[in-house]
C-alpha cells in the first residue's frame, strides 16, 4: 500500500538543511512556508483547548515570541486566533525588541497589529527583566484580575542554544507554577528543550506542535514530561517523497490524511463475505467485558462478519446484548476460562474465516495459553494478538511469526522482549508491532512510525480492546498489508478519541463512546 503516507523524523541540524534547500533563501517562500505553519498552528490550538473546557465567551491567549522564526509562527496562529474568535484578546510577551527580531517575525507582528492590534496588550521585553523577583511581579500584576485560557510558548524552538540564559531559566520556571493557564503550547519545540540536552526545567507544554516537520528531541523520553502531547502540523514539505520507497527502519510520522484510505464507497456488489469474516476469541467468566468491547468495535469498524468464541457463561447475555455478531459458546475451565477441549468446536469456524484476533479478557490461565499455542499452530492466515496472549511462551514456537500483529504495552512488550529495542524484536521475529503509549508506535520488518492522533482520555482501561477490534476488522478485509491494517486502525481509533474528548473532555465519559465517533473520524477532514 503506497499512500500510507509516512513523513520523516529529523534532527534539527537535517530539518534546517531541508528547509534551506526548500524555501532557498528565499524571505517569500519562507513567509509563504510561515503562513501555513501558523494558520495551521491556531487551527490546532482551537480544537486542542476544547479537550479541556469549552472555549470561554472573551478568552485571553498569552503569547511568548522570540526573536525568530519560532516567534513569526506563534504571532500568526494568535492573528489566525482572533480571526477566528472576534471576542478573544492576546497577551504578547516578546524576548526583545522587534528591532532585534528577525524581519519575518517583525512583519508577523506588524500585520497582526494591523488586522487585530485593539485585541492585543503588549508586556515589556523579557531581556529586560533582570532580577527574578521583577518577573514575578510581572506575572503578578498579569493575572491579577484573570487567567488565560491558552498560552503559546515561541521563544527559542530548533535554534535554541543551551543552556538557558539566567533570564529565561527564571522565566520558565515562574511560568510553569503558574496555575491560571488553561492550555499551554509549544512551536515545534518546548523552550530549554535540545537536542544534545535538555535544561534541568524546561518550559512546560499540554500540546507540542510539530510544525512542517518533526524533529527528534520531542521523542527523546525524558524529554516528555515538557513536551504533552505530540501533534504533527503537516504543511506539504515533504510531497516530493516516494513513500513507497521508504524502506529503511529509520523512524517516521504517519499523516493523518492517511485516514482517507478508510473514507471509500463500499462495492455495489459485494455481501457479507466481501468485507471479511473475522474470528475473535476473547473473555473469561471475570473478564467477559474485554470480549464485548472487542466485538463491538470490530462490528462498528465495518466488520461483514464477526464469530467471537467465548466461555460458554457468557453467551446468553452476549447474545442479547449485540446480536449482529455470531457468538460461539465454548466449554470453559473450572475457574472460568477457555478450555482447551473446545479447540475441535473451533476448528470449524477457521476454516471460514480472514482472519483471527485472540487476547481480550482471556486471563492467566495455562490451559487456556495451551488453547492459544493450538490455535496458532492450525492457523495459517492474518492474526492479531493482545493482552494475555502477548507472552513469550505461547510465541516463541508459533509458526511464521511474520503474518501476526502484537499489541503491547509497554509492559507487556518487556514480557515478550526484555530490554530489546521493538525495531530489534520485529527484525528478528518478523513480526509487526503497535506499541501503544501515549504516542503509539507501529514498527514492522521495513517501516517504523508513531501516530501522533489520539487524547489522554485512552488511558483507561478496555482502550486497547478497542483497538483490538478495529485492527482485525481492518485485517479481516484483506485489503491492507499487516503495518498498514495496524497503522490505520491506531490513527482512526486516536482520532476517535481526539473528537470524544473534544466534544465532552477528557473525564466524564466512557471509553466505549469512542465508538460512537468512529463515522465522525473518517467522514470529516480536519
């Protein structure tokens, strides 16, 4: 599959090469090049603050610019802002004069006056503060009446220099006590965020937008308790790219125009067997709700045909609650689980099916494991496998490992690989891997990317039995290879979740109204 669009991950000193020899020194392309960054940067913002509250009637922005590019981007999301917000009003709170600032970002600042300038105060150059005291009672005096809903950190970005200077590590530090900002974004990069090092505080961010292209430090670990939460502002610089030769192991970013594989028009004649019969085995008498959220994501993922082989206890009340699928009763042991004499009964529905997803809710059980190792022996086909199923024991005999997709967590991918690096383990077994996190990564024998979709709100428990379901719904159609059936299920499942959250926050809902938004996440650009 050639359009899986996957955009590269850069050091800075590769991302300053690549926009030199893009915009050529050229203040026009380069202004052009800003526009889109910026525009697109509020666009994000609007959405991203909805994860929180919903926007206030008069919010206020408050804005951090430094002298370069960084600063130019971070003007013209907050110009794009109030464009978009008649009500809203913008704090800037410059790190020099504009003097001292590079043309671009004085000419950001300039048009922003001209079109917005009565919605925009103006607090005295940062450079000038010297003592610490002096930046808290600027602080001081700002919020003395109100808060901010949103903050946008563009200070230093990729052209940072560290450490940070006296004044500014004052500043960071001031700032992220700071307890009246509703949502605080960075431009590319937090401020004290390097690519060599880090500060020892760096200028706190809920959202990092990567804008144009993704450089490396924002996917350093330690360096992710500034960064929040990673978006990937997508504005064409890399269009020149053949993806479908990007056959190295070298870390990239998955589009999310790469959801639009998923927005297509159904054959007008197909049936139920056209869009692929999945075989879920999932549950145990303690864990039956893990098995239903798998079946109810698949059938809402497009699934033709769902066969979901469960501890015979649950198939009456399955059966009532979501009779679109077909529910296998299966002998069970005595503490609840999938016994292995049930293995013939499964036999049978194999045989018809595209593919298998195992693991949800199926416990700890040997005998149940015993089942699993069976199943994957007779199996042939496509298969996903999560949660109890992920253990070295039951893989490490399983026959061509490279037609199965794991889907660990971080804890449950040390139970299968040690301390090896995941692109090692998939090398070595074939296999392809969505290691799920907070940025999910899915790494295969010759492509490795992260999804950058998603909210917070997934970490909840039965999340990943979600993803499970929609994974094998994709598998089960037989229309994408196994890195890119598990690439577009992570995106659309994050991108779900973006529109949940969005809709009602990141608190009071279920995980399973996830499901509800899988029509919104393909249907709408964004």
């Amino acid at each position: 599959m050639n359009d899986l669009l996957i955009d590269p991950i850069l050091s800075c000193e590769e991302a300053r090469a690549l926009e030199a020899e893009l915009l050529g020194g050229n203040e026009e392309n380069e202004w052009q090049a800003m526009n889109r960054v910026g525009e697109a940067l509020g666009d994000s913002l609007l959405r991203d603050m909805r994860e929180l509250r919903t926007i206030p009637h008069r919010p206020r922005i408050l804005v951090f610019v430094g002298k370069g590019h960084n600063g130019g981007d971070a003007l013209i999301a907050t110009k794009r802002l109030l464009k978009t917000i008649p009500t809203a009003r913008a704090v800037v709170w410059p790190l020099c004069s504009w003097d001292e600032c590079r043309p671009l970002c004085r000419r950001a600042y300039e048009e922003m006056i001209e079109l917005v300038g009565k919605r925009v105060e103006e607090v005295g150059r940062l450079s000038s503060f010297v003592e610490h005291q002096e930046i808290e009672s600027a602080l001081e005096l700002l919020f003395e009446k109100e808060g901010f809903a949103a903050s946008i950190d563009g200070l230093l970005g990729m052209q940072s220099k560290l450490p940070l200077s006296s004044v500014l590590k004052n500043f960071v530090s001031a700032i992220n006590k700071i307890v009246q900002i509703g949502v605080r974004v960075a431009v590319d990069i937090p401020t004290g965020v390097g690519e060599e090092s880090t500060s020892e505080e760096a200028l706190r961010a809920d959202f990092t937008y990567a804008t144009g292209i993704a450089k490396t430090p924002i996917f350093i670990e330690e360096n992710q308790k500034w960064t929040g939460r990673l978006r990937y502002l997508d504005v064409g610089f890399f269009t020149h790219l053949d993806n479908s030769e990007n056959k190295d192991l070298r870390a990239g970013v998955l589009c999310n125009s790469a959801l639009k594989n998923l927005r297509k028009l159904r054959a007008v004649y197909s049936d139920k067997r056209s869009n692929g019969h999945l075989f879920l085995l999932a549950g145990s008498r303690e864990l039956g709700g893990a098995a239903m959220m798998a079946a109810q994501a698949a059938l809402k993922s497009g699934v033709g045909l769902l066969t979901v082989g469960i501890p015979e206890s649950l198939h009456s009340s399955f059966v009532a609650q979501r009779p679109e699928a077909m529910w296998v009763s299966l002998p069970e042991t005595p503490q609840g689980g999938l016994a292995l004499e049930g293995l013939g009964k499964i036999r049978q529905f194999l045989a018809k099916s595209t593919a298998l997803a195992i693991g949800p809710g199926i416990g700890l059980e040997a005998e149940t494991h015993s089942l699993v190792r069976e199943i994957l022996n007779i199996w042939k086909g496509p298969a996903i496998l999560d949660a109890d199923a992920l253990r070295a024991e039951i893989l490490e005999k399983v026959p061509s490992p490279e037609r199965l997709i794991l889907t660990p967590h971080a804890g449950e991918f040390d139970r299968l690989g040690g301390s090896e690096p995941v692109e090692e383990y998939c090398t070595k077994t074939g296999s392809t891997v969505v290691l799920k996190g907070a940025h999910s990564q899915i790494v295969s024998t010759s492509r490795w990317a992260y999804s950058l979709t998603g909210s917070s709100m997934l970490a909840r428990a039965g999340s990943g039995d979600l993803l499970t379901g929609i994974i094998g719904s994709l598998l089960a159609k037989s229309e994408y290879d196994l890195f890119s059936a598990a690439a577009l299920a992570v995106l659309w499942h994050g991108r779900a979740a973006e529109v949940l959250a969005r809709q009602h926050g990141q608190e009071a809902v279920y995980v399973t109204d996830l499901l509800d938004y899988l029509s919104f996440a393909i249907r709408n650009d964004f």
